[in-house]
C-alpha cells in the first residue's frame, strides 16, 4: 500500500480511527486504501478475503455499524470511527456464534474461501428479519420475514461460493434462524464494551 501516484509523489495519508471488532485502532492509512487492505494489511486481521476485488464476490464482505459492506469497495478513510466486525469477532471468545456452529453442523462450505464473506453476511441477514426488515422476495411485508429457503437465497445472493455448497450454507443460516432467541442483540458493539483506541 505504499505505491506512488502517477506523479511520483508519496501517498497522502490521513489519520483514522477504526473500532474492529470491539478494539479501537489509530492508523495513518493511504487515503486511496480499501478497507479490505488495511484490515488484511494494517491489522493482520486475514480472515476478510479478496476474492474479485470489484465487490461482485462477496468474500470480504464485513459488517460496518451492523451492515453488511464488500471490504474491497469501501475506502478506509470514509470509515473513521466507524465499528467494524470481521468474521474473527463474530465469536464470542473460543465460544462459537451459533449461525459458526450451524455451519460447521451442516458442513456449510467445502474450500473455505468464501466462509468469511458468508458467515458475515448470513449474521446479518439473521439481524435484518429480526429486525423486521423485508426483502424482494417477502411476500408480506408488513408481517415478519420467515427464514425460508427463498428468502435466505435472496439475502444471501451478494456472496458467491465457487464450490457450490449453497445448499448446505441456506440450512446453515436456517438453523441458526431457528435457534435465535426472540430477544436477539444487533451485531453492533456497544460503546461502553468498545476497548480504548491504542
């Protein structure tokens, strides 16, 4: 990340503060990086892939305040203070996410590229219908989306597995839906949980 531009100049840089996965991070990062760069690259943080590069993929798709964000397309310096969860903070410690354990449960992927980008999106597709919120498929969208086949396929449409192991990842995310209790907490980090920005 420390190329030139085309005049030859140094890279400008700007300072930022990034709060990934419950850690808040300073960095001076080069205005032109991805935020799929700096967490591979800055942070070590190797579980986000770079798969097309062009936000087609979904293999570094994150959640950005909760959403979901394709890494590759999003700038760092447009997220300063923003809460980032990658795919090593969906765990809770050496604990297992249910919607991790599912996968594994139903051997939800086969060469594991994608799992990152798939675990992160399914966790929101799981807060979006508790949530409330419909998709193109929901047939009513005044009532409550149900986790069915169609509709996780619609949600889960940004991310593709090469593999083909779509119909184990849509049982995947259907049994962690059910395991959900009603009460369910956003993926969004709580201020006063967030560690002091080092």
């Amino acid at each position: 990340m420390e190329s030139a531009n085309v005049s030859g100049e140094p890279p400008v840089r700007a300072e930022i503060t990034l709060i990934v996965n419950g850690r808040g991070h300073r960095l001076a990062v080069d205005t032109r990086a991805s935020l799929l760069d700096v967490l591979r690259e800055e942070l070590g943080l190797t579980g986000t892939k770079k798969g097309c590069d062009h936000g087609q993929c979904g293999a570094c798709t994150v959640l950005v305040g909760g959403r979901r964000a394709n890494g590759c397309l999003a700038l760092a310096v447009a997220h300063d203070g923003a809460d980032i969860v990658t795919v090593e903070g969906l765990a809770d410690g050496d604990e297992l996410s249910p919607l991790q354990a599912a996968f594994i449960e139903r051997d939800a992927f086969q060469c594991g590229y994608c799992t990152p980008g798939q675990l992160c999106s399914a966790t929101a597709v799981l807060d979006e219908a508790a949530r409330g919120w419909p998709s193109v498929v929901t047939q009513d969208v005044a009532a409550d989306p149900e986790l069915d086949e169609p509709e996780i396929r619609e949600r889960m449409s940004g991310n593709i597995c090469r593999c083909g192991a779509y119909v184990n990842i849509v049982a995947a995310v259907q049994q962690a839906a059910e395991r959900e209790t009603a009460g369910r907490q956003p993926t969004e980090r709580p201020t006063a949980a967030r560690e002091a920005v080092r």
